[in-house]
C-alpha cells in the first residue's frame, strides 16, 4: 500500500510539474506577443495534452511548440499596428483569401445619369465585372541558427527573443511593401501628381512648406478625391520641416499615441513613417521595391484615401530544424514564411506623392 500510494504521488508530481513547465513557456511566449499569460499557458498544456501523446515515439520532442508560435504570429499580423495607424485604417481583406490567392471582382464601370430626362426609350449599358485573382506576396525571413550550448547558457528565453525578432522584421517589411504599393508610380497629371517642394534649401533639397501642403490638397481636389478618408504619410525630413514651419504641426506633434495620427491639416489625417517609398529627383518615377537608391534618388511623402487601398494576409508557416537533427553543430534552425499583400483597388486609383526638389 506504501509503494502504491509513493508510486501515485511520484506520477502526480511529474505532471504537475509538466503542466507547470508547459504554463511557464506557454506564458513566456504569450508575454512577448503581447498576449495575456494565462491563455498561453492553457494554449501549451493543450497542445502538449492533445498534440504530442500522437507524434512518434522514441522521439525527442524539446524545443519548439510550432504550433503554439505559428498561432502566436498569426494573431500579432492582425492586430492593430498603432505605430502605422495609416495601414491600420486600410481595410483587410483577409476573409476573401483563399490558398494565399485573393479574388477581386473588377468593376466595369457606372451607369450614366440622366437629368430631366425626356427622351425615350433610354439607352441600355452593359456594366461588364471580371473575376481578377491576385496571389499575395511571399515574405521569408533567413533562416537564424540557436545552438544548444547557447540555450544552456543564457539566463533568458534566447529562442522566444529570436523568433520575436523575426515576427518584427516580417511585420516592418510587409509595412514598407504596402506603403510603396499604395505610392503613384509616376507623375500623371489629374490622376497621380507627383509634386515637388518649395521651400528654404536644406542638405542639397527644398523643405517642404504648409504652402506644399496646400498645393497637394489642390491637387488632390482637381482629381476629384472625395474628402473622407484623405491620409498623408510624411517621411521622416518631410515631418522635420512641418516641425519647423507650422506652430498647429508641432503642437499636435506626439500628442495621439493610440492612433499613430499626429494631426489633420487641410484635409488629410497625417502619419509618420520612416521608410516611404523613393522617387528619382528628375523623372519623379518611383524607384523599384527593394532596390537601393542611387544619390539622384531622394525619399517621398505619400498620399491616398484610404477606401481606395487593400491589405490581406495569408498563411504563415513556421520551420523548424531541431538541432538532435544536426549531429555536427548541435544547432536549432528557424525561420517563417507569410504570405501578404497591400494594393490600391484599381490601378488607375488617384493617389499622390511630394518628392523634395533638389536646391541649386
């Protein structure tokens, strides 16, 4: 009876101290996210309760719950990134995706109206939509190797800061493809301005002055963009010369921090964003996503109206190499693949750009 009862408690114990080990790296996780710490932990004890009693066995086991992370990256991707406010107020198409491919309805057109119309019978126009699949863009981060003997020595949780990392290069990444997407490509007259500042010289270019930002709305108006939804992402030299030149831009300066929204001036909600899109300072055409700029290249403010853009995402799938798996280094591998994409609804979609004018 004394074995059985030692016996009892000695299982007892062994559990209790798994689930304990379980909640403790379920929580660990949850807490880098941004999640609550209870719902991590319960998330590990049931992956560890329903998932792994099912894998082989004679298996090691130790190291990543993948399904736990890939969960975790999932949930961070939608929610609201506060320090982008204006990809935030984009609306998601996620629920349209299906295999990492998004089905756009393409509109025809708009019926004529008649005014007073007297004359019968009245014409007859074929609206035509077309079905346009779009695959989403992939997004892969390289893969980051975590050894053994650095897990055993570090006094910190060394894997859940590295797969941390990699969600917040995906994340920054998929913000800088999306405000570059939402970019005119070149300066077309009433349909995709690409202006030029006016201001004081400063390091070799123009500042750009309220009075641009009026010439924008001017624009923005001449090409017909409703007034709701009018959004202007300053980058960062863009930002500095409205600090300087407008008292209503700096006192509102850092005031909203839930929204990411510094101001609204003229008509548009105005954000700040470090890595918008560069144009070349002659042509005004939009340098190529990811390539570098050249010295004759010079960094744009970006203008659009939010109900004219899209953003969607996709799967995200996490990979894992375990390092029981790599005899001569010992070394776990990880890294993720998610899939994305941010467009302007049609192609022929009013949006505008201020690119600073080279000083003489």
């Amino acid at each position: 009876m004394k074995f059985k009862t030692l016996q009892f408690l000695t299982v007892a114990t062994t559990v209790l101290v798994a689930l304990l080990v379980n909640a403790a790296v379920g929580a660990a996780i949850a807490a880098i996210f941004g999640f609550s710490a209870w719902k991590g932990a319960v998330v590990a004890n049931l992956v560890a309760i329903f998932l792994l009693p099912h894998l082989p066995k004679n298996v090691a086991r130790a190291g990543v719950l993948t399904e736990v992370w890939t969960g975790e990256m999932i949930k961070a991707f939608r929610t609201p990134p506060t320090a982008v406010g204006w990809y935030d107020r984009v609306r998601s198409y996620d629920q349209y995706v299906n295999n990492d491919v998004i089905h756009f309805t393409e509109i025809g057109g708009d019926p004529t109206v008649l005014v007073n119309n007297k004359t019968y019978p009245l014409n007859i126009t074929k609206l035509d939509d077309a079905d346009k699949p779009v695959s989403l863009d992939r997004f892969d981060t390289e893969a980051t190797p975590v050894t053994d003997d650095e897990l055993h020595a570090v006094s910190y949780d060394k894997m859940g800061s590295v797969l941390e990392r990699h969600r917040e290069a995906l994340k920054e990444t998929t913000w800088e493809k999306a405000i570059h997407a939402y970019a005119p490509d070149g300066n077309k007259e009433k349909k995709t301005p690409v202006i030029t500042t006016t201001g004081d010289a400063v390091n070799g270019r123009k500042k750009f002055t309220v009075a641009d930002l009026i010439e924008l709305k001017r624009q923005c108006d001449n090409m017909k963009m409703p007034q709701d939804g009018r959004v202007l992402v300053l980058c960062s030299d863009h930002s500095n010369d409205l600090l300087e030149t407008s008292k209503n831009y700096a006192e509102h300066y850092n005031i909203n921090d839930t929204e990411g929204k510094i101001t609204r001036l003229y008509g548009f909600d105005i954000y700040e964003y470090n890595k918008c899109p560069y144009y070349n300072a002659t042509t005004l055409n939009k340098i190529a996503f990811g390539k570098a700029p050249a010295a004759t290249d010079i960094q744009a403010s970006v203008a659009f109206r939010v109900n004219n853009m899209m953003k969607a995402n996709g799967s995200v799938q996490f990979y894992h190499q375990d390092a029981v798996n790599d005899p001569l280094y010992h070394r776990n591998l990880v890294n993720f693949r998610k899939w994305n994409i941010a467009l302007p609804l049609k192609g022929d979609c009013t949006r505008a750009a201020v690119v600073s004018a080279k000083a003489s």
